[in-house]
C-alpha cells in the first residue's frame, strides 16, 4: 500500500486534487472543529480543498478562509428548498472537484451527494459524525439518504463501535467503510495560565480538587448524572469542586437541579468559554457522563494535557479509555458508579499521575492530527488510484 501512495503523491505534486466539503455551516462543534484542523494540515501540494456551507458560513470559516480556502454559503434557506440543488450544481461545475465528502447526515448528506452525483464528480465521500445505540435497531440515516448508497464511494466512520452500527442497523455495505479516528493537534491545545491562576479567577480555594467535565448542555450528555455522582462525592469529600464548561438548552434545568441536590456552592456553570485548555488543565480528574456518544474529543482534549478520566462504557469511548489504563469506565447513567470511579481516582494520587501519562502517550501516537491526516491521505490516494486518477 505505502509503495502505491507514494508513486500516486509523486505524480499528483504539480497538479493538487480538488476536494470539496459539503456540511452544514462552521459553527463551533466537534466535528466543525476536527474538518478546520483537517484543512489546516492537509498538504497543499497534494489537495486543493474548499467548503461550502449549505447555511451560514459559522463562526470557525474565519480561520478557514485565512488559510487561503474558499467557503461558499447561503445554498438552503429551510428545509424544503429544493432550490439547493441547482446552487449546488452552479457552484460544482464552477470548481469541478475531483471529491466531494459530506460532513455528517441530514441535509448535506442527500443534497450534497445528488448534487454531485449530477454533476458527474468522480469520487463521493460521506462522513457519519453521529449514530444511536445498536440495542434501540434505530435508522438515523434515513430512507431517501440511503437511496443514494449506490452513489457513494466511500463512508466514513469514527470508531469501529459506529462502524458496526452503520452495518448492522443502517444496512451499510461493510467493504464501503472505512474508519478514521478524530485527532488532536497537541501544540494548538496548550495552556496560557497555571492552575493557581485559574482557581482564583474562579474563586476556587487552592486546597480544593477539581472534577470537570466539557460539553454541550443537551439531554444526552447526560449531565445529571454528573450533579447526582457529584452530590455523593461531596457527601463524602469537603474539599472537592465540580466545574461544567458548555452551554445548552438543559442549562437552566440542571442549574435547579444543582441548587435541589445542595450544590449550589459545590457547582460552578461556567458556559461557553474561549480557555478550554486553561480550564481542563485545572481539572484534577476530568470526566464524561453521556447517554451515547460516536467519538468525543473531549477525551483527546483531556489526555492531551495528562488527565485522569472517568467517562461512561458506551459507543466509541472504550476504543479510545482503556477501563483502568488511562481512566475509569462506569455503567451508562449510573451516578453511585460514577461517583465510586470519581472517588477512587481522588483517594489516590499515584494512580492519577500514572492515567494521565498513559493516556499523553495514546493520544501522541495514536489520536495525534499527523496520524488522523496520514490515513486520510491514504484513504483518499488509494481512492483516486481506484479511479485511474493518479
């Protein structure tokens, strides 16, 4: 295989593949952050890509349209405008991309495909950033998306967990998926203050632990269960404050249930915030307590800065938390068995110490960007070589 790529990049480095990704803005998310860093460290001389957002441009196309990538936008103004697709289809002839990759389902993942699929682009690409539990045999693709299976090249999973998903309950061809999982960029997510600093913007006293965990305030998070296992440690461990970074709709429901459990002291909501790394570098112990998640970056983001974790057995979280190795694993929305694992970790400083470097060591070598650019690189030759491209 690594022969094949090389003759292919050898061959391609005067005439750069144009790559086209198709989603449906830049706002700040996960995965609208994981296709930023990709585009950053694609190389230039191998690709040539360029966005268009099927609604607003969002707030992350700033730092894409300063690298010197097009972001085109405003193709969909509700979800019934059919008109999408002859502004798909303008846009595609005006820059003729030898790939389109769909960023995750819904809407971008029909149009985008048919679109393409019309305009005779020779390689069609989809990303699945999402999935349900494989017990609830539940379709999160849908009908009219699966229509168009035969015209996709390629599927992309995050985690063999989801891979497993898409054939099992989305009846996906297996030999159409490959998985690529998310990487990190470990000297972008680097801290600007020291723990000491932080804790006294935050009024935090120096002699307190701190449990923290970053997300998204929505239902499946599962933030209650992160007060119900915080209540249980406080009851247990004076010295101990719990921090939740993000914002949501459960916000105003979970701040009165904080202030119902007594932890209106023990609890700081700190919303959506710009220092994420000075924040989770503060963090004592580091947690996840979701009902379901594909692959949460959080956890690169944690282990990149040498945390102990304690997140919950589900989706794509044990391929990247080895239970016991770099953290602790609990049963899916069991607060006493968080609460335990959160306990544990507290008690005891050299198991700590001993999560933190192991789970560095795993994301260096196998959640780093170079690694995740590396197999796309590959994925992504070997398709053009498929189609007597390169």
């Amino acid at each position: 295989m690594g022969s094949i790529v090389h003759k292919i990049e050898r061959r391609r480095a005067l005439i750069p593949c144009k790559l086209m990704f198709i989603l449906t803005s830049l706002d700040i998310g996960g995965a609208e952050r994981q296709l930023v860093l990709l585009l950053k460290h694609l190389p230039k001389t191998l690709f040539k890509p360029m966005v268009v957002c099927l609604k607003e441009a969002g707030a992350l196309s700033k730092k894409v349209t300063d690298i010197g990538i097009p972001v085109y936008s405003k193709f969909l103004l509700h979800k019934y405008d059919i008109r999408v697709l002859p502004k798909l289809i303008s846009v595609l002839k005006k820059e003729s991309p030898h790939i389109v990759w769909t960023r995750s389902i819904g809407d971008k993942m029909f149009w985008g495909r048919l679109a393409a699929k019309i305009s005779g682009v020779p390689i069609i690409i989809s990303s699945i950033h999402y999935m349900e539990s494989l017990e609830r045999n539940k379709s999160i693709i849908g009908f009219f998306n699966k229509l168009l299976t035969p015209v996709t090249d390629l599927f992309i999973a995050v985690s063999h967990n989801q891979k497993e998903y898409l054939i099992k309950v989305e009846k996906l061809p297996a030999h159409k998926i490959e998985v690529v999982y998310n990487g990190i960029d470990l000297e972008e997510f680097k801290p600007n203050k020291s723990p000491v600093q932080v804790k006294k913007e935050l009024n935090i006293p120096f002699n307190f632990m701190v449990i923290g965990q970053v997300g998204r305030l929505r239902p499946e998070k599962g933030h209650r269960v992160f007060l119900l296992a915080a209540k249980r440690v406080c009851e247990n461990k004076k010295d101990v404050m719990f921090v939740l970074v993000g914002d949501g709709p459960e916000r105003d429901s979970l701040m009165r249930l904080s202030s119902e459990l007594g932890l209106k002291d023990r609890v700081l909501f700190l919303g959506n915030r710009t220092d994420v790394p000075d924040l989770v570098n503060t963090m004592d112990i580091c947690t996840l307590s979701s009902y379901m998640e594909t692959f949460p970056n959080a956890l690169l983001e944690y282990m990149s800065l040498k945390k102990p974790i304690v997140a919950p057995k589900v989706g794509g979280i044990p391929e990247i938390i080895t239970d016991g190795v770099e953290g602790l694993l609990f049963k899916i929305g069991d607060a006493e068995d968080m609460s335990s694992k959160i306990l544990t970790l507290i008690s005891d400083a050299n198991k700590r110490i001993k999560m933190g470097e192991a789970g560095f060591s795993k994301v260096k070598t196998v959640f780093s960007i170079s690694a995740n650019v590396d197999k796309i690189i590959n994925i992504l030759n070997l398709l053009l070589h498929k189609k007597g491209m390169a």
